[in-house]
C-alpha cells in the first residue's frame, strides 16, 4: 500500500496532473451523502454545507479567470512574452507603410552657392590642421564632416583624420581602411585642401606638439579666437577628441559644406561596398520590401543609458561596472530615466510598436547590431512577432564575412549600407548611426524612417496587459505620428544637423501648387541666412574676440 501510495505521488509530480474538477465533483457528492443520512441532525446539515462552500471555493481558484480578448480567431494570433495576442497581419493601418507620401516632392541640394568663397590653391598657407576623431564608426563620422568645416574656416590645410583606436571598440582600423581616401580629398579639392600625411619638411614640428581640444558646439567665431593663433604661430595644431565639436546651427554655406562631405565625399572603401550591397541584394531576393532596424541593446550602450531591463542582480552587476566609466550614470534613477523616453527600446517592445503600426508577421527584418545583451533569450520575443529575421551573419558564410568580422568599424560599415538601402528604417535609440542615417534619409527622398516616441510609448508598453490589441495598436499609430520621417515632422533648425538637414534640401516647384493644395506648405524650408563666414585669411576675422562659451 505504502509502494503504491508513492507511485500516485510520483505520479501526481511527475506525471499528467490529477483532474481537480473531478476531485472537486466527487467531494461535492460525498457531502450531499452524508447531509442525506443524517438529515435529522442540525450540525451535520451545517457542516455538510460548509464543507461544500469550501470545496466550490477550491475549486473556483483551480481554474484561470475567463479573460475576453478582441475576436481574433486563435490561428490568427501570436502570444509574444507580455501575453498581448498580436493579430498575424498587425492590424490595420492609416498610412502606407513603403513610402512617404511627398517622398518624390524634394531633393538634396547642396552645391554651394555664387557667394561661397572657393579655395585658392595659389593663395594656400602653411597652416596644417590635425584631427583626433572620438568613439565608435558613426560617432567620427560627425568628427570627419565637421574637420572640414573647421578647416574651410580657418583656411588650413587639413591632414586625413585619425580613428579612434582606443574605444570601447578597440578597433585599429585607420582612415583609408573604411573609407575612399582618394575620392575623398578629390571631391572635396575645390572646397578645402586635404592631405594623407604631414609633408616631409613639416614633421618636425610634430615634436613636442600638443594637443588642444575646442569646447563642444564651437563656432566659427570661437575656432578663430581659440585655434587660429596657435595655428599662425605653430603652424600645424591637432585638436583631439573631435566629436561635435562644431556648432550645430552655422551659416547656410557652411551647413551646404557639411553636407557635401557628409553625402557625397565620405563614402566607404570598395571591398566594404561591394560586400555591403550583397546583403541588400540577398535581402531583396527574400521580399520585395524589407525593414531594417538599428539595435542598440549591446552591453555599452545598456551601462551608458542607465536604465534596468529587468535582469536582476546579475544585470546590475554587470552593467555596473561599466557605469563606472561615466561618474553621474551610478546615481541615476532607471524608472526616471525610462519615463522621460531615454531608455533604449527593448527588442520586443520595438517588435510590438512596428506591429502596431501595421508591419505583419511575414516582413523580413534585417537587425543591424553588435552583440546583443543576453543573446537569443533577449531576442526570442522579436523573432516571435517577425520570424524572418535576418543578421549579417545569417546571410553570409563566414568566408565571405571573415575579412571584416574581427573589426567593429567595418562591421557597422556593412549595417550603415543595409540600413541605408532598406524600404524602412527603425531604431530603438536616437544615438549616432540613428541620427545620420535619418538625415542621410531626408537628404536622399524622405524613405521611410521610425523614431519611436518613447515617451509616450513607455505608458502603454507598462499598461498592455491591460487592453486589447486594437486598443494597443490604435495608440501607437497616434503616439508615433511625427516621427515617421515625413517631411513636414522636423522645422528648420531642430534638432542635430546631421538629423535634420534643412539647409541642403530643396522643395521642387512643381510640388509647391500640390502642397498648398494638400494643406503641408507649413514647411519652413527657406533658412535665413546670417552672412556667410569666409576662410580666415579673407575675412578680417583673424583677430575676432567673440568667443561661444556652449561646452
């Protein structure tokens, strides 16, 4: 009896669990039997009665609430981790998910004008300017495109930029590495004199030299009171830490000048070109549109954001130790952070926001990322709303991806290029590569570029176990109107320039009419200009005081 008793326990453990309505039922007859049989008695009625509440209470508690979802059939729906039933399709949607509706109605212009002061090659100073760029790959790139600028201004010859080396990253991958260096000076020859190394008679000045760093959000004004006398007395002069180190807002040739470097004069090497355009080939022969998303979830980019993605002690401890590289991020206050939209979206909650705005379960993803933190358990839920998910590596063979796959630089180089190409682009932070590409984008046609809202995004995403999925849906598509990258969402002058390059685009006249009849001529497309600021040796500048104080 005793051996049998253990194997209906082992059983009940291990094995299917015992039917509890069953239990339940038969509890409920065996008191009605008893009341029957001692009918006569007050206190068996009493208890045999109690004993049946108890038993129906039980029961009652066995089994889950009946919980009324919206009338979905369940084959059409994906239960992802916040238990929200996703409809396969994503529900309907208000826009047209491809394109911008006045995407053909402006174009990149940024030629410079009659009034820009060309470079005179026979009039060229012995000023050479040297440049230390900060951070990863998109972080110089802002680095790159404003060592030009800095240099028109202070009529100097500029000497190719230097990479980071020491970074996060580690990456020792120079300029001519990743990027054209011919085409590079070439294009840019008739707006700044570019060479790839100090000349021969001048490297003796590159002993004892020092290096300077220029506040961030320097202005031209600033650049010829702090570096010009260094430069006319030194000579050469290298500025370090080279990252946003030009103010945003400058002249309308001097913005024309940022954008010339920026989308026609930094390009990528050929070999990194060339292996950039087999992914977006590959994707396109698996659908004839495709949504890229730039995720930001590496354990850097986690440490620096301060916020808490629910790992426990185990998270804290990890990313901790990597605040310690930033002094204030320690203290910071994850729920406050997160509330005021500047915690990266997870991997599922940017799964969930592109469903909600109508991308159904059969798109292909292609993830640009590094190394994503937590791994395939982090992106699980993302793969349940979109199982066509795609990453360099899953495209190629790691033949093909060996000669980049040991460099962080080239790496990002070959998502920047996928990114770039895709039908829409989404991103889950607004960090450098975010805010390039959404420029380059406007520049290039206003295509399909999301910014999620996270702010507001953030009090639904807390409350969706709470509403149902047209509920859900409904809110995002309100939340995320304006940053869907159409033309009208940004005014001239808002935000970085390298987002919103106002400047270098031009509305067709053809679409003038066709606005004004769609009621979006609201645009502020004309920017004032201040007075342009020529190189320093033509303006009578050279011994301005005004000094910008913007750190």
């Amino acid at each position: 009896m005793a051996s049998l008793n253990m194997k209906m326990k082992k059983r009940d453990n291990y094995g299917a669990e015992p039917d509890k309505k069953k239990l339940a039922m038969a509890g409920i007859r065996h008191q009605l039997l008893l009341l029957l049989r001692r009918r006569h008695r007050l206190f068996p009625l009493v208890s045999a009665f109690s004993g049946c509440l108890l038993l129906l209470l039980l029961f009652s508690f066995s089994f889950p609430p009946v919980i009324h979802h919206s009338p979905l059939g369940r084959k059409n729906q994906v239960a992802v981790e916040s238990k929200l039933l996703v409809p396969e399709n994503g529900g309907r949607s208000d826009r047209h998910l491809w394109s911008s509706k006045l995407s053909n109605s402006y174009y990149g212009c940024s030629n410079a004008s009659g009034t820009f002061q060309v470079l005179d090659k026979t009039s060229q100073t012995d000023r050479y300017l040297l440049i230390a760029t900060s951070g990863g790959l998109n972080q110089q790139r802002t680095g790159i495109i404003d060592a030009v600028v800095a240099a028109y201004i202070l009529n100097a010859t500029l000497v190719i930029p230097k990479l980071d080396q020491n970074s996060y990253w580690k990456d020792i991958s120079n300029f001519e590495e990743i990027f054209d260096v011919d085409w590079f000076i070439s294009n840019l020859s008739k707006d700044v004199k570019i060479i790839k190394e100090l000349p021969k008679g001048e490297e003796s000045r590159l002993i004892g030299l020092q290096s300077i760093r220029v506040p961030r959000k320097c202005t031209p004004s600033c650049y010829l009171q702090r570096v010009l006398p260094l430069l006319k007395k030194k000579h050469v002069v290298q500025l370090s830490k080279f990252d946003y180190r030009l103010a945003n807002h400058l002249d309308t040739e001097l913005q024309k000048l940022r954008c010339r470097v920026n989308y026609h004069a930094v390009r990528y090497t050929e070999t990194i070109n060339k292996m950039g355009q087999i992914l977006v080939d590959r994707m396109r022969t698996k659908a004839k549109h495709f949504v890229a998303l730039h995720l930001r979830f590496e354990p850097d980019m986690l440490a620096f954001s301060g916020c808490y993605y629910g790992g426990g002690q185990k998270e804290r401890l990890e990313l901790g130790v990597m605040r310690r590289r930033w002094k204030t991020l320690h203290a910071a206050n994850p729920d406050k952070v997160r509330e005021h939209g500047r915690c990266p979206l997870t991997p599922e909650e940017i799964g969930l926001m592109l469903r909600g705005l109508g991308f159904g379960r059969e798109v292909h993803l292609y993830v640009a990322s590094g190394e994503v933190y937590g791994g395939d358990a982090t992106l699980a839920p993302l793969r349940a709303l979109f199982p066509n998910l795609h990453t360099k590596e899953t495209l190629t063979s790691k033949k093909e991806l060996a000669p980049f796959a040991r460099f962080s630089s080239r790496m990002a180089a070959l998502d920047f290029i996928v990114c770039d190409e895709s039908d829409a682009f989404v991103t889950n932070n607004n960090g450098n590569m975010a805010r390039i590409l959404a420029g380059r984008r406007r520049y290039m046609g206003h295509k399909v570029t999301i910014r999620p809202n996270a702010k507001k995004l953030h009090k639904i995403f807390t409350n969706r176990h709470n509403m149902t999925w047209d509920e859900f849906s409904t809110k995002v598509r309100k939340y995320q109107t304006g940053f869907m990258g159409e033309p009208d969402e940004m005014k001239a002058g808002e935000g970085e320039f390298h987002e919103n390059p106002t400047s270098c685009i031009c509305r067709k006249k053809k679409a003038n009419e066709e606005l004004k009849e769609d009621e979006h001529d609201s645009w502020p497309w004309e920017y004032s200009d201040i007075g342009n600021v020529p190189m320093a040796t033509r303006s009578g500048l050279d011994h301005q005081s005004e000094v910008d104080h913007e750190n």
